[in-house]
C-alpha cells in the first residue's frame, strides 16, 4: 500500500522518543514532526537520519482507513492504548 498523498498521519499521531533532526528529544503525540513538508511528507524518508521507529511503520488499510482522519483516530487510539 502507498502513502495517500496530503495525509501526514503517521508523522503527527504517535510519539517518536528517538531524536529527530530538528527535534533532539523527539515528539510527543498529536504533534506534526519537523521533517513533514508541505505535501505532508516525510522530508528525511530513506535517510540513516529517519528514526528506526519511523522506518519500520508501514502503510497498511487497517491503519491509513479510507481518509486521513480516519488514519488520524487510529492512530491516536494505538498511541493511548501503548502509552506507558
């Protein structure tokens, strides 16, 4: 599955503790990351820079939903439900 294009939700909802260039200490949830562009994309993608976390998240129809706000509850749901 790719990425729906102007979505960027993979990038906002979850927490990322590992550094990110622009955010040392990472991201807390519900907070778009530094390195999404204005398209919504990940500005780093495929860089040793992107966070291991990030690389290893995949696209999938369970997660990205028919809309990016469905993407969005999913996803801030998986973060609520790790949280420690």
């Amino acid at each position: 599955m790719d990425c729906r294009p102007d979505c960027g939700a993979c990038c906002t909802a979850p927490s990322i503790s590992s550094p990110i260039p622009g955010m040392p200490h990472g991201k807390p949830a519900n907070t778009p990351c530094i390195q999404l562009d204005e398209r919504q994309r990940c500005k780093i993608f495929g860089s040793p820079l992107r966070p291991k976390v990030c690389a290893g998240l995949k696209p999938s129809a369970e997660m990205c939903g028919a809309t990016s706000q469905q993407a969005m509850t999913f996803l801030i749901h998986l973060e609520a439900l790790t949280a420690p």
